[in-house]
C-alpha cells in the first residue's frame, strides 16, 4: 500500500519535475498522478511548482499562475499596482495577487529583471499555469 | 508562544467579545471596539474568534517575543515593524524568540489588533478577558499594559502549530510572513468614507425638525474628547423641541445620546449600562467597527437606514467570515 503522506510527497516531487505522468506499480496496488489544472495542481506550493531555474540574460520568462483564482495587480482597489510594464523585479518581489475563496495570495517574480509584458487583465479569473507575466530577465 | 512589553504604547489592552449579560447588574460590556477586526485577527492564528486580543490604540507598543510566536495583526495600519523589517497585516506570521516588535506612524485607522494562537492566558472575568480600565476588571490586572508584563498564551490548536512549524521552517532570522493574507472590506477607503448608517433613536421624535434634518444632511466632527467610552461630536447643534426630563433607561454600543449642550455622544464599547439624555439614534451595528476605526479629527456623516438594510448589511459581514472561515480549513 502506498500512504496519504507518500502519495501527497509524489504529487510535490511531479509537480517540481519537468515530467508530465508518473505511474508505479508494486504488487497488485498501482497509482496513477498526471500533471493537469484540476484540484490536486492546488497541493503545489508557488515555489516548488515553478521550481528554481536558470536563465540566460535577455530571454524572456513567463511568471506562471501557482494556484486558480481571480487576478489583481494591487493590493486593493485604491492601491497602485504590484508592478507595470518596465517595472524591475527580483525573486522577491510580489507582482501580483490571486484570490480564491476570499483569501489572497501573492506570487513573487521568481526571476530578476524587467517586466516587459502583462499578460491578463485586473479581476480575471486565471488558470493553474497560465502565463501572467512576461520578465525580461 | 509569549512576549514581554519593552514599552506600553498609548493604550493597549486586551479585548474580546466583552462581558454580555451584565449590564442590567450596571457591569458594563467592554469588549473590542472593532469586533471585525478582532475575529479576523484570531481566525488567522486559528484561534476561537471571540479569544482575546491586544488592541493597540494610534501609537503602538514595542513587545520582545519570549518563544516562537504565531501572531496576526489586523485593523489599523500602524506600521509594524520586527527588528526594524516592516511586517505585513491581515496574515499569520511567525515571529522567532527574541524578535522584537515595534510599531511606527499610524497610516490608516485607530486601532491595531495583535492576536496570539492559543489566546492570552489571563484570567476570565464575568466570562471575558477584556479590559475595562475606568473599573480596573479583567484583561490583564485590570489594566492597560506597562513595561516589564509578561503575556503568555494559552494552548495554540494543531493548525497553528503546524503553521508555525512550516513558516519557520521556509527560513526565518526574525519572523515569516505567510504569503496570503484576509482582506478587511470594512476598512477599504471606500467604506470609511461612506456616511455612518443610523436607525431612530428612542427620543428621536423629540428633537426639533431642523436638528433633525441637520443630523442626516450635514457633517460631524469627532472631537479628541473621544474614547472607548465614547465618541464626542461636534458640528450643529442638535436641539429638543421642548425640554424632557426622563428616567435613564438602557443604553448600547452605538448609541447616539444628546446633553443639553446639543452635541451628540455616540457611546462605543466601554459605555455605561444606562444612559439619561434623549438618543435620538443609534449606529447600526454593520457600521460600529468602521466607526471604531476613526480617529478624533475624522468628519462624519449620517444616513437613515431602513432596519432590513441594517439586518441585511449584518448578515453580508457574517457570510463573508464564514466563508474565511471554510477558506482557512482548508489551509491547515
């Protein structure tokens, strides 16, 4: 048998992995986990999803939603936005929030270097992995 | 989970939901001022939503944590800040032993709420921990803090000790703040300037047309002779057809009370049991933590409400919370 914990641990280590579907078979018990933008995509944590990665100065990043929910560029209606194009950014800073059942998460950049590109508008509702952002790092 | 008080700020003292029950032995109720903020602030370290909090009035304290911490701060921007790195609101943060927090400018609003996971281990009162301070009960000794008092915590719940756990387990020198956070839609710069709602008072009938007119048609200043007792007004006077004389009857949190000087008093949390001068309104109670939030200074207007709009504006708040509510089970 394969455990909760083992099958939650799976699901982190495909999600950081560049691969799409992962099957095992041990005895006559087998489990299946695929990549995809259903729920179990929530069990991801931003960072781990996006895993830490390497770039050439120059190319262009694209920020990736870590989670489904609604897009906003400020902290509040009255607030200036996280970031616009042109914008510099580091690992660190937070671009945007995305809300879900009320509560508000904020992805960071992951990358340094200049936003050249937003990809989605205020109050729209995102996909996991949809591309939000273009950085120009 | 604990800290010590390096220094007391202008008033902090610990309030809950307030002693209900009491007033007609003439205990009054207390309790926190904004009651939004302070569910918020102990639905983050996932504590029961009547727990206690400190409220931090304007200026705020500078505490030593003494452990490992999960705190929350909500309410009033007072600018936190721990071992000089400003520290998001409205989310649970881990603060490691020795962090020291601090408070710096008041940007928005009045009073800051600092929850702890596990509640404040004081002692029950009349079934709260609130402090009233004018009748030296509960909180902690019946007082505002001073330097030098320890608050410990009582037992923090599995949620947030799993919380703890992964937030300092992410890196942490001073404290980590999780990365999601509640918002406060009662505090938006929309809201705050929204008139105040108000339903008849029991005398209201008894006021001049004019007064009566003035008070939904023109602005109120909040004077600095405001406190948790209550919010002083001034602006047109507000007169009485003819003299009353009448018997102090009941009085609560948001009722607005005319002296014979005609300036209003609206009472807030720590208001006495009865109250004798003609109340000629009283704040519905969807807009009394918003009320709470402003400071002496703030102009202030007035609208009438119908009840169903009052009861309505109520049941909005409530659904919004227990939304949070599930949002956050699914969290831990």
């Amino acid at each position: 048998m394969i455990s909760i914990e083992e099958i939650k641990d799976l699901m982190k280590t495909l999600d950081a992995s560049s691969l799409q579907r992962l099957e095992i078979k041990n005895g006559d018990c087998s489990l299946t986990i695929e990549k995809g933008n259903s729920g179990k995509a929530m069990v991801a944590t931003p960072s781990a999803q996006r895993g830490k990665q390497e770039f050439r100065s120059g190319a262009m990043v694209e920020i990736k939603a870590p989670m489904v929910g609604t897009f906003y560029a400020a902290a509040d209606p009255e607030a200036e936005p996280f970031v616009e194009v042109g914008s510099a950014v580091n690992p660190d800073t937070v671009v945007c929030v995305l809300e879900a059942m009320k509560l508000f998460t904020e992805v960071t950049a992951d990358c340094g270097g200049e936003i050249a590109e937003i990809l989605v508008k205020n109050g729209d509702f995102v996909e996991y992995g949809q591309p939000l952002f273009k950085v120009k790092v | 989970m604990s800290f010590k008080v390096l220094s007391p700020g202008l008033m902090s003292t610990l309030q809950d939901f307030g002693r209900q029950g009491y007033q007609k032995e003439g205990v009054n109720n207390s309790g926190a001022m904004d009651i939004i903020s302070l569910r918020l602030a102990n639905m983050l370290v996932g504590n029961d939503e009547h727990e206690a909090a400190l409220e931090i009035t304007l200026a705020g304290p500078t505490l030593e944590f003494t452990a490992d911490t999960l705190i929350a701060i909500t309410g009033a921007d007072l600018s936190p800040m721990i071992d000089g790195i400003s520290v998001k609101m409205n989310r649970p943060v881990a603060v490691v032993a020795g962090s020291v927090l601090k408070f710096g400018g008041c940007l928005k609003g009045c009073r800051a709420y600092l929850s702890m996971a596990g509640g404040y281990d004081v002692p029950m009162v009349m079934g709260s921990k609130s402090t009233y301070v004018r009748g030296s009960v509960g909180g902690y000794q019946g007082r505002a803090l001073a330097k030098g008092d320890v608050l410990g915590s009582g037992q923090a719940g599995s949620y947030a000790r799993h919380l703890l756990k992964y937030l300092l387990c992410k890196g942490a020198r001073s404290f980590r703040a999780a990365s999601w956070y509640v918002s406060l839609p009662h505090l938006s710069g929309k809201e705050m300037r929204r008139p105040i709602g108000i339903l008849q008072g029991l005398q209201m009938g008894a006021f001049s047309d004019e007064s009566l007119h003035d008070l939904l048609t023109k602005q109120f200043t909040i004077t600095n002779a405001s406190d948790r007792m209550g919010y002083r007004l001034e602006g047109p006077r507000l007169l009485l057809k003819e003299q009353l004389e009448m018997i102090s009857e009941i009085a609560v949190f948001g009722t607005v009370q005319v002296p014979a000087d005609g300036n209003p008093i609206i009472l807030m949390a720590d208001h006495q049991s009865i109250a004798g001068y003609p109340k000629i309104a009283q704040v519905i109670g969807a807009d009394l933590p918003r009320l709470a939030q402003m400071r002496p200074g703030t102009k202030i207007s007035f609208r009438e409400v119908p009840l169903k709009e009052a009861e309505e504006q109520l049941l909005e708040m409530e659904r919004y919370l227990s939304s949070l509510k599930i949002a956050l089970k699914h969290k831990a």
